[in-house]
C-alpha cells in the first residue's frame, strides 16, 4: 500500500507540480515525508520479523513461516503500534517487539484461516496448506502465536503485564471472531449487527489491540488509551468492509487472493448481507443458494457482483467505509498535535482507496 | 491414574490388612494420603477449568473445548505445578491459574496433533475433528492457547513475567518438538538423540514448564528452581517412553486411544527406534515398510509388537523408564523435607505402572 501510494503521490507531483496551488503542494510533501517514514517502519519491522524467524529446524516450520512472512504485506497494524506509542509521546524503538508480535500473531491468523476457508492464495503466493499441506499449517500457525509472544516479551516497558493482558484478550476474541464467521457460513438469518459483532471480534479487535500496547509502550494516560481505541475501532471497521469489497472488485493480481473467495465460500460480508436484505425473486434465491451450498462458479460471482451494483450496495458500503473512516479520524481529536498522530489521521485516509 | 491407585492401595490394604508389616502399612496409608491429595488438587483444578470455559458461544469453540476437558485425563502437570509451588515453601492456591493454564495448553496440543496424527479417539471420546471437523478442531485448539494466557494472567506472584517467560518458551518448544515428530515420521535414519532431542522438546518442555512455574509461584531460589526443572527432565522422559509402550501393550479401554496408533502414523517411538537398530532379515523389512508408507494393518501392528518382545525391546523400555525415574526421583534430594516433595518423589513411582 505504502509504495503504491507513494508512487500515486510522486504521479501528481511529476505531471502537475507547476499548476496545483501552495496548499495542495503541501500536503502532497506531507505525504511523501508519510510514505517514507512508513518504509522505514516497514524496513524495521522487516528486519525485528527475520531476526525472530532465521532458525534452520525444524524446517518444516520455520521454511513455511519465512515463506507467509517473504510475501509481503502492508505491516498496517505495526505501524499502528510504533504510530500509537509516538502520538503519546513514546519512541518508536521501544514499542519494535510489540509490533513485531502484532505482525507474527496476524499471519499466525492467516495461515489458520487459510486452512479453514480452503484459500489458494494469499498475498500473491500460494497458501502453506497448499504449498506444503494442513499440518505443517497448523503447525506453522501455532509457532508464529508462540513467536509473538517471544516477541511481545522483548518490549521495553515498564507495563509489559498490562500489555500481555491487552494481546490475550486478543488472542481470545480474534479466535471467537472467526469462529461466529465460520458459524455464520451456513445461516441466512444473519443481520447487519451480527455482522459488525463478527468483524469486531475477527478484525477489530487486532487492530485496536495494536493501537492499545502501541499506546501503553508510549506510557499513555487512560484518556489517550481510550481515545486511540476508539480511533481503532472504527478504522477496524472501515478496514473489513473495505476487505469485503475488495473480494468482489479487487484486481487478483494486486489484491493477492483469488477475487470471489467469500462467494464461494458463503462468508457472511458486509455485501451479502445488505443483498440479503434487498434482493428479490431470483436474485434472492442465488443468494439463499450460495449461503447454503458453497460451491459458487465463476458465473455465479459475475451475477452476485452484478447483483451488488444493481442494488446500489457497492456505493453503500463504500460510503460506510468513508462514514467509518471519518469517525476515525475525528476521534482523534483529544490526541496533542504531532507527527504521529497526523499520519495517523493519512493512514486512515489511505484505506479509502487501497487495493491490497 | 489416582482413583486407579486409590483402589488399588485400598485393594492391598483390604485384602492384607493383617498379614502386611508397618512398614509398609505406614507406606500404603501415606500412599493414600497422596490418593486423597491428589484428588482435591484434581478437583481445585477442575472447577477452575469450568469457570475459564463455560462462555455459551461461539458454540463451535466451547462446546468443543468442553468437551475435550470432560474427557478427564489425569490433570498431571497441573498436580505437577501445585506440588512444585508446594515443595519450595509457596501455597498451592496461588499457583491455581498457572496449574490452569497448563492443563489447558496441554489440551491445545492434544486438540492440534489429534488432527496431524489423525487420532479417532482420546481419554475413550472421539476426538474433536473426528466428532466435529477439522475446522473446528484448529479454531478448538487456537482458543484453547488464549485461554492458557488468560488463566496465567490471573496467577498471583510477583514473578508473573517470568512466569509468562518459561511458558511462552515451552509453547515455542512444544511446537518444534511437534514438528520434528512428524518430520522423522517418514525417515528411517533417526537414532535415540534424535528422538530424545524430539521427545525433550514435545512432551519434556512442558513437563519441566510445569515444575518451573510452580517453582516461580511459589518464589523458589535459583536452586530450587534448577532441582525441580532435572527432576522434569527425567520424569518427562519416563513419561513418554510409557506413553509409547502403552500404544503397542496398553488396554485399549483404560489407555483411551486405539492401541498401535504410533505404528500406523510411522511414529518414531522408543521401540521402533531400538527395533530398527537391532531387527534382522523379514523383521526389518517389515519396520521400514511401516516406515515408509505409513499404513499398517492390525495385523502388521500384532507382528510389530511380536517383534518388540522378541528382541527384547519391551524390557529394554521398561528398564528404561525405570532408570529415568530413578534419576527424577534422585534429583530431588537437595529439596528440603516437605508433604509436596515425598509426594512428587510418589507421583513419579505411580509412573512405572500407569495404565493410561
């Protein structure tokens, strides 16, 4: 996302430097500063994440882990956390572990989730359940948990138990998360906020926890910790649906996953939800069908997808994801002025029109 | 194993009352003491099992997991952590979350290698992917490794990071020593260091974990702490070479789990590892044939086991064992006098005839 973005903003400057105005050039700079303290997060990050992994045996753990870790990814929640430790007055290098530890524990859920919603690719590569097999999978998935929170406990911090606690209660709920969406697959009495409950548990709960120990390692007031939450919360939720979304207009070769997989897989998206809601006849009756049978064709996610844009829920959930997004933003208000908590304020605008 | 004990204690003292010296009546009705505190211990540990696990949903992750811990099973290494609190002078009542969250990481691993060893029973109940799916057995087991976190958080020592320390590096051993199992499941070049390099890290580590905590909640000196981790070691490794030996001669009944599973699965056990240094002829082809293709019959499995006792290598096992016990048993000398010590020096003899 990062480089995109940078290559987007560097587009603008290069072919329209002279004809935008003083304010708009400013903001591009701003942007640019953004994008390279984010590679450098990024790099730092990169390197905490290989130093934690280059054990040799056994293999068929550690060849699969540096495999998930080689394809990439944004590092979005751990530059939550060096970003949320610096808007409370932290320095970054202290809170390297935690974000190594939020990064390890997301691929952790990766690599499990693959397994359980039979997905061929991830970021590009093939998934490890597909390039090895299910074991080394849950293998490879119970070893980068056990690596967060080897990582976790590098952290340089006075408050590490509170810290520990916040990335448990994680733990937990990532894990409940899931299984309310696997439950969900089957069931076509699924509404709106069981939905949100779901994503909150499943996807929210991650990044507001990046924001929470991001918080803590900067010895954040209670105030701040809850503001940061709250900034995350909705970030969590502009960030899934916009997930949902890309499954259904995403490019394959930049979103990384094969495009329709939560058809397929009757997953319960922000989309098929409000279709749920409006469709009738036999547009209805597609719907009910992929909920309970799973095994959607190539033609199937062309009518769903048409379905989606005939009743107007494309637009929906992009303007819930520009609503969600600017709640984020305002909820960063309380926060004093500073150079984290501005790009913290770019990051979330970022979402609006990332594509990975 | 302690109500097995218990009746069999009850069985000598019943049946012999008169005819046995006091010697070794004082013995027996210490035995049964250990019986009985080992039974409140189980039961302590119990209830603090049900009040982590009686969340009502997501169904298809508690249900599971309550279902595993209603299976039993000897609660072991959580006795192991309450009577290593104990034996350094510490009170086993605040030790309880961590014996918790041992049990429950126990279970963890149970849940996940059910599904790589593709076990159709354990503790005499279906396992959780053979009852439910594998889904639910990775999602089972995910959240059974949160709520061993959050058990431990709620352990009250001022040494909690230590604590949080020795787990974490027994999760990421657990998961290696796992993944070598499977590795050398195809291989027939392994000797004993291999396996007991495989079998210190999948089934020791915890062990000595166990014992370490308890050690560390009950606020033991470095010695303490270095005593009770060799006495691990040794009990860990006894405790395995058992665990073996019941999969080729156990009671399919009492054991829990179907009898000749290891050779099945190509399992790198004790036996096997002996019986390919020692078998000649039709006997070795047999050994690498179960090697290398991982489908033996029950007929083959009855074979197998002929050939163990033929070479001897039942009783080199046993001996084995008894040797290890010996050792545990011997390392806990510089402890000083307690209930707690007799009682572990006690547990580790209940080894050497466990029947499940």
């Amino acid at each position: 996302m990062i480089s995109y973005y940078f290559k987007r903003a560097y587009d603008i400057i290069g072919s329209s430097f002279i004809s935008i105005n003083c304010v708009q050039r400013r903001l591009l700079l701003r942007a640019i500063d953004f994008q390279k303290l984010g590679r450098q997060y990024k790099a730092t990050v990169e390197k905490q994440l290989a130093s934690l992994t280059r054990h040799d045996e056994p293999e068929t753990i550690y060849k699969p882990i540096r495999h998930v870790l080689s394809a990439g990814g944004k590092r979005f929640r751990s530059a939550l956390v060096l970003l949320s430790c610096e808007a409370v007055g932290g320095k970054a290098r202290d809170a390297l572990g935690a974000a190594a530890a939020i990064e390890l524990f997301h691929n952790f859920t990766l690599v499990h989730d693959d397994v359980m919603d039979h997905a061929d690719m991830r970021r590009g590569l093939p998934t490890v359940h597909k390039r090895w097999n299910t074991n080394v999978a849950i293998l490879a998935g119970d070893e980068l948990a056990a690596l967060a929170y080897r990582a976790l406990l590098k952290s340089r911090t006075q408050r590490l138990q509170e810290v520990i606690h916040v990335f448990t209660e994680a733990f937990n709920q990532v894990c409940e998360g899931q299984a309310l969406d696997q439950e969900f697959e089957g069931q076509t009495d699924i509404y709106l906020n069981d939905y949100l409950r779901m994503i909150g548990k499943k996807t929210g709960c991650l990044i507001v926890a990046a924001l929470h120990i991001g918080a803590l390692m900067g010895n954040a007031t209670k105030r701040e910790v809850a503001t940061l939450c709250t900034y995350g919360e909705h970030l969590g939720r502009a960030f899934q649906i916009m997930d949902d979304l890309l499954d259904i207009i995403g490019d394959e070769r930049e979103f990384g996953k094969t495009i329709g997989g939560d058809i397929r897989e009757g997953k319960k998206t922000y989309m098929l939800i409000k279709a749920l809601e409006r469709a009738k006849g036999k547009d209805r009756l597609l719907l009910h069908l992929i909920t309970a049978h799973h095994k959607a064709t190539t033609a199937m996610v062309n009518r769903v997808r048409d379905i989606y844009h005939r009743y107007g829920i494309i637009d929906d959930a992009k303007r819930e994801i520009a609503r969600s997004t600017r709640r984020a933003q305002r909820a960063l208000t309380p926060l004093k002025t500073s150079h984290a908590k501005d790009m913290l304020f770019w990051l979330s605008d970022q979402l609006l029109e990332r594509t990975t």
